[in-house]
C-alpha cells in the first residue's frame, strides 16, 4: 500500500494492468506493510495457505482413482495403496495433510486469541476466519467417511445421529441427510460429492480473509496501533516471506516425518477393516481434532443437552470480539489475561484427552468439570477481565520493547 | 406428484410474468405522473407481490434440488424382508438387516421376560409395559440402532441384562428399555408381523 499509484515498467504490463490489475495486486502483496515484529506464531497463516493448496492437489489425484460406492470405496482405497503407482504417499499426504493443517489452525486460532487479533478492528477477519475452521471441520469430517472402514461408517453414523437431536423434525432430517434410512452408499456419494466442493470454497474464504486482513493491517506481538507504512514497518517481501518460508520448512519436517515413517498412528487401526452396518467397534473415537468437542459432547448427559451444549462451544468463539471487553489487545500487557489463556489452553488439551477416553468414572466428571470451565473461560472470565484487570502501560510504539527503552512507555492505563 | 409440480411451477412462473408486465406499466405511468406527486401505492403493492411470489417461486425451484437427497425410490423398495426364526434357540440373538439397520431378534428365556415385566413402570425413563413391545412375549424384535446417537448396542451386557452401547454407555433392559446413560428413548420397534409360527415379516 505505497503511498503512490503503481504503474508497471513494461508497456505490455501497462496495456495488461489497464485492463486487469492483476500487476497492481502482486505489488500490493509485495509492498504490503508488515510490522516488523511480527514472531513466529504469525508464520502458519502461510502454512495454512500451503496445506490447503496441498490438500486439493493430493486430493485430486486421489479423486482419479476413488471410487464412492458402498461396495466399491474401500477396495479402491486398498488399490490406491497397493496399485496406483506412488498411491500410498498420494494418500499419506493427504490422510496426514489433514491432521497438520489443523494442528496449524489450532496454532493459528490461539495465536489470535494470546495477542487478541480478534478485537476490533479486525472482527471481520476473526469471523470470516471460524467459517474457515467450521468449513474444514466439515470436509474433514466427509473425507474421514470416505475410505468406508469401520470408522469412517460409524463417525458418519454418530456425527449425522447429531441432527436427529433436533425435536419434531430430527427424523426427516437424518433421512434426508442419509439419503436411506441408515447410514448408506446415497450418504457416501453425496458426502464425496460436498467433500470435493468445500476446500474450493474454503479457498474462497481464505481470500476474503486476507483481504478482510488487508484493510487493517496485521495486528503485532505488542498488539497497538501503528502507522502504516512507517519506521515501524517491513515490505512483506523479502523478510516475512523469507521468514514464512523457514516456518514452512520446519513444519514440513515434521509433515514428511509422519508421511515417511509412523503415516498412521494419527488414523485409526479400525479404519483398515471395511465397514460393517452390523458391528459397532467397541470404543470409537473421532480424529484427534475433534476430540475436545467429542468430549464435550459426551459430558452432558442427555442428548439434545450435548449437541446443543458441543455447537455452542464452537459458535461462542465468533462472539469473542464482543465477549472481550477489554481495550488492550497482546496478553503480554495483561497479567491476569495472560495466566487464563495458559488455563484455557491446558483445559482444551484435557478435554482433547477425555474425548479420546471411554465416558466413565473420573473420566467423566473430569469431562464435566473441564466443559465447564470453558464457557465459564469465554462468559464468565473475559468479559470481567476487561473490567477487574490492571493491565501494563503500553509503549508508544513497537521499537520500544525492542531497544528496551523503559522511559518511552506510555504511563496512561488504555 | 411431477405433473403437480410442473402445473404448480408454470402458475408461478406466469404469475410472475404478469407482475413483471404490470409492473413495468405502472412504472411507466408512474414516472408520467412524477411532475404531480402522485403517490405510488399501486407500486407499493406491486413491489410486495412481486418478493412474495418471487420467493415462492425460488422455493419451487429450489425444493427438487433438496428433495433429491431424500430416500430415493429404489432405497424405499426394500422395505419388506421376510426372516426364518425356527433356528433361533432360547436365550440367542439373530440379527438382520432391514433398510440398512440391523435389527435384533431375541428368543427370551423365561427369567428374562419376567424380569422384563416385574419392573415398576415409575423406575422408566421412557416408561413402556413390556407386553406392549412384544407380540409375543417369547419373542422380542427391535431396531439395534441406540437411540443416542446410532451405535449398535451389544447383547447380554450392561447393568440391566439387557444391551448395553459401547458408544456412550447407554444401558437397556431385557425388554431394550433405556435404563441409564444418553438416549432418550427405548429401543425402537420396526413394524413386523408372525406370518406363521417360524416366519416373520419386518416391514
Ligand atoms: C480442506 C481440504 C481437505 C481436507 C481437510 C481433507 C481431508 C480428508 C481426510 C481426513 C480424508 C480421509 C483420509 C483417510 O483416512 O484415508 C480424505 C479423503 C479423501 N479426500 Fe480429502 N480433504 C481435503 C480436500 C480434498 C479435495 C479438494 C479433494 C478432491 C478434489 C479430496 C478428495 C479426497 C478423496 C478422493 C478421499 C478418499 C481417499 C482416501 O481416503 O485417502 N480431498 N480427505
Ligand atoms: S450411541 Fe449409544 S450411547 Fe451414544
């Protein structure tokens, strides 16, 4: 966003530009002021942008070779192990490509919630940011029921089961979704069908996303305001591309390491056996990152409770820009913030550890206490805290923790 | 219920048509009479009638796109299965297939039936005599589908004697009555009928 209009070198690229500025956007991105103490935890949304442009390629190819029938599904995901040439690292890639991009959204989501990137003005991103997340649960969720194991039939069966909750009309929605009167071929096709289509709209988002982001800016590790571009700023090529790009390497690292070496220990073994409409598994779980929703959903004890109860943990994160009252955005000028944070994160982890445990004894009130805390975290905790909370005095501007001038922070309390 | 259809979508869309026309001619009118401040009530309606009917009519072109997803006809014409039960011994579960749900049939021993018939119906979540889920008492047949959430619950286990879901530990009775845990209702009876001693008829 330089301060004068860009016109390309070439007369080609001007002819072009004039007609479709498609020059002009990838100055825009070159240009793009970025804070320049942006850390780390702001590389995965490159990283997220990779792994979804990953999925769709590897699905692709997968698509080439899949076959969504009931009969068929899960011998031609066999074939595609055994026959299809590089089949097995097309379908690793893809199997744990899912588990890393939400590794990197988990990353990425509290990343937003530490430095309190959701706050205005940058709510539009925020929410644009949870369709993502619902999105990609979605396809995740329809993808994991295509191989057609014991798993796949059984998640698809609990997770469509959810809606038959819903009073009067549960029923015909059920069968409506199925397509039969259970869990069959007609849900399988449909559900290859929107698993094809969704990434394609998650692209869609991701670029309203980013443009949403473009307005204001990037929120930094300190969290104020800054003038855009300044002294306080860095063009977004070279350094935080370079900076992505070394992120990028490292996570694959760990990518590759699942692929190559242990590509299913974050799968199920009862996947590998074919599904079976008579036969539940004695102890299904769902992917590790829905398990702290499954945990959840399991620690109200009657049924309309738990879905509704396991929805409203997901939606009350798009209130979030509204739930937190305080006018300070990067929990490091906030003490008491800062310890619930950690809290949270702990509490989320054990849920994530109870979902993947049989639903009984400690396990069970654990689960319950641990649901609790988590609204209580989102109603109760952070609304007050903007209240209560005596929070740091922020420095003037981003260089001042930088050269640890302690005489230049602001003394007013924001 | 196609030839309903199409008569209902060609009103609609005539309907429309005839808005469209006389909406462009009060329009025209209209903007005759702009100079003199005429007041556009008749536009005013037009407008309305026009939402109105436009909604209608995009529900009308959307509803085949949602109803598609119902049970086709194919999935619906499966949905009788006769069964032989003169294999099934006392005190042993069958279970088959029907419209792709597994359904239990259980020859009851004595002790379970009456067990099964003792209970206090004040002790039921779903409160259910047992005789009015069984044709015969020897014979109980249900849907194994638990109603929480789908799971197939496993016989001659849990609290009750009766079935007992792995899923999220929901536990049924000796006459698939739910006793404890998250679903809400017992065990569904599909529609059957003896044909004779050793048949049965699901559907
Ligand atoms: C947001 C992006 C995506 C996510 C998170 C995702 C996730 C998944 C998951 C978890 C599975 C199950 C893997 C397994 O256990 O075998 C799967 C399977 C599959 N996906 Fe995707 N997917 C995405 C994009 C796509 C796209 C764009 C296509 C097609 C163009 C596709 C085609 C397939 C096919 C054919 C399978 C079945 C083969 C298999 O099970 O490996 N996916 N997906
Ligand atoms: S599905 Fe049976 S207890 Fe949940």
């Amino acid at each position: 966003m330089s301060e004068e209009k860009y016109v390309p070198k070439s007369k080609l690229g001007q002819w072009f530009d004039s007609r479709l500025p498609l020059l002009t956007l990838a100055h825009h991105i070159n240009d793009y002021p970025t804070p320049k103490n942006l850390n780390y935890w702001w590389t995965f949304g490159g990283i997220l942008t990779f792994f979804l442009i990953i999925q769709i390629i590897t699905g692709l190819v997968l698509a080439m070779h899949y076959v969504a029938h009931a009969d068929l599904a899960f011998g031609s995901v066999e074939h595609i192990m055994r026959d299809v040439n590089y089949g097995w690292l097309i379908r690793y890639l893809h199997a744990n490509g899912s588990s890393m991009f939400f590794l990197a959204v988990y990353i990425h989501i509290f990343r937003a919630l530490f430095y309190g990137s959701y706050k205005a003005p940058r709510e539009i991103i925020w929410i644009i940011g949870m369709l993502i997340y619902l999105l990609m649960m979605a396809t995740a969720f329809m993808g994991y029921v295509l191989p057609w194991g014991q798993m796949s039939f059984w998640a698809a069966t609990v997770i469509t089961n959810l809606f038959s909750a819903i009073p009067l009309v549960g029923d015909s929605i059920t069968s409506w979704l199925w397509g039969g009167y259970a869990v069959g071929s007609p849900t399988l096709t449909r559900f290859f069908s929107l698993h094809y289509l969704f990434p394609f709209l998650i692209f869609g988002l991701v670029i309203l996303h980013i443009w949403a982001l473009h307005i204001p800016g990037n929120n930094n590790p300190v969290g104020i305001d800054i003038k855009k571009p300044s002294k306080e700023t860095v063009p977004f090529h070279p350094y935080i591309i370079i900076k992505d790009f070394y992120a990028l390497l490292i996570f694959l690292i760990i990518f590759l390491g699942f692929v190559f070496f242990v590509p299913n220990v974050l799968g199920h073994p009862d996947n590998y056996i074919e599904a079976n409409p008579m036969v539940t598994p004695s102890h299904i779980v769902p992917e590790w990152y829905l398990l702290p929703f499954y945990a959840i959903l399991r620690s109200v004890p009657d049924k309309l409770g738990g879905v509704v109860v396991m929805f409203a943990a997901v939606f009350i994160l798009m209130f979030l820009p509204w739930l937190d009252t305080s006018k300070v955005r990067s929990a490091v000028f906030r003490p008491l913030y800062k310890v619930f944070f950690w809290i949270l994160v702990i509490d989320v982890i054990v849920l994530g550890y109870i979902g993947a445990k049989p639903p009984e004894g400690m396990y069970l009130i654990i689960g319950r206490i641990s649901t609790i805390y988590y609204f209580v975290h989102f109603i109760v905790i952070m609304p007050l805290l903007g209240f209560k909370e005596k929070t740091i005095p922020l420095p003037l501007s981003i260089s001042d923790p930088v050269l640890g001038d302690e005489s230049k922070l602001s003394s007013e309390k924001q | 219920m196609s030839s309903s259809y199409a008569f209902l979508t060609t009103v609609i869309v005539l309907l429309i048509i005839f808005l469209y026309l006389s909406w462009v001619f009060v329009s025209i009118k209209v903007v005759d009479k702009e100079q003199k401040k005429e007041t556009s009530e008749r536009r005013d309606f037009l407008f309305t009638a026009s939402y109105a009917l436009g909604a209608v009519g995009v529900g009308a072109a959307v509803w085949p796109l949602i109803d598609q997803m119902n049970p086709d006809a194919s999935v619906k014409a499966l949905a009788t299965t006769e069964v032989d039960i003169s294999t099934v011994g006392l005190g042993k579960t069958i279970t088959v297939l029907w419209r792709g749900k597994p359904v239990f049939i259980r020859r009851r021993t004595q002790e379970e039936i009456s067990k099964a018939q003792n209970v206090n119906l004040s002790e039921l979540i779903d409160p259910q005599k047992d005789e009015d889920r069984v044709k015969k008492s020897e014979w109980l047949i249900m849907t194994g589908v638990c109603t929480h959430l789908g799971c197939v619950p496993l016989g001659e286990k849990g609290d009750f004697g009766g079935w007992f879901c792995p899923c999220h530990g929901s536990h049924y009775d000796t006459s698939g009555r739910i006793r404890k845990g998250p679903a809400p209702t017992n065990l569904e009876i599909p529609k059957y009928e003896f044909v004779d001693n050793n048949t049965i008829k699901i559907g």
